[in-house]
C-alpha cells in the first residue's frame, strides 16, 4: 500500500496484517467511518448528531497502541479498533466506509472522541480487512460485540 497525498487516487488497505505493518511503523493515524475524504475535506469538522454543534474537527478514532496493551498482538489492537465500529454502514448509511488518516488532534468529541485537523488520507480500508477484523475478533475469548447503540 502506498499512501498518496491525493484523496482522489487513494490508495487501498487490503488485508488485516497490511493495516497491522502501518500501525507498527507509524504513529498518529486514526480510522474514519464516513463517506471518505471527497466529503470530509472541504471543511474538515464534524457535527455532533445529537445537538448539531459544529465540532473543530473530524470525528474519528485513533488507532495508536495504548501502553496498557502490553505484549498483546498487534493483528487483535487492530482488529478490535475497525471491529468496535463496523456497525455504522448499517446504522447511518450504507455508504458509509472506513478510511486511514494521519491528523493532529484538535479536541474531543461529545462521545469523548479525538476530533482530528490537518488531515492526510492514507487510504480506503477494504471490506476484506473488516471481515478479517471480525475473524480475529470471534476467536478472542469472551468476545465483544461492536459499540452499536440502537
């Protein structure tokens, strides 16, 4: 996968260890669940869905390993990060897909998510890698349904 400075032309993350590889030399990327860039970029903010406030930033959610994880696999911080949110194509439009991001952390959300700015798209993440991600995930002991809140 090579990342490209252009939204239009971006490039696509394949599988669950190619997502697993970026997070592994990289810092400071998060996962976007919208309709991609095309849409965010313009005017990169979000709006909190249940006020309609305008927030300084995008919405998203940050995929840089927390020091608590320890010595755990990296491939199951990965899948669990696009796992928790996979509902959202169901639940706010099916149009909706995950994309990677490099941004600086602007603020929190209401849901006290990063609200990320000066955005760099890194890529699409495909449909095989949440599929992969939901494989990982079942094999977990005692394992999780995503965050859906309906």
């Amino acid at each position: 996968m090579k990342g490209s400075q252009d939204w239009r032309q971006m490039a696509v993350i394949g599988s669950l260890d190619e997502l697993t590889d970026l997070l592994a030399s990289r810092q400071g990327l998060y996962v976007r669940w919208s309709l991609g860039p095309h849409a965010d970029l313009p005017v990169p903010s979000s709006r909190d869905a249940l006020t309609g406030v305008e927030l300084p930033g995008l919405s998203a959610n940050p995929l840089d390993v927390e020091e608590w994880w320890g010595e755990r696999p990296l491939r199951t911080w990965a899948a669990r990060r696009l796992y928790d949110y996979s509902h959202l194509p169901h639940v706010k439009d099916g149009r909706v897909r995950p994309w990677l991001l490099h941004g600086t952390e602007a603020g929190r959300g209401p849901d006290n998510e990063p609200l990320v700015r000066d955005v760099l798209p890194i890529g699409w993440v495909d449909q095989a890698v949440i599929t992969e991600a939901e494989e990982e995930i079942e094999q977990q002991q005692g394992a999780w349904g995503p965050l859906d809140r309906h």
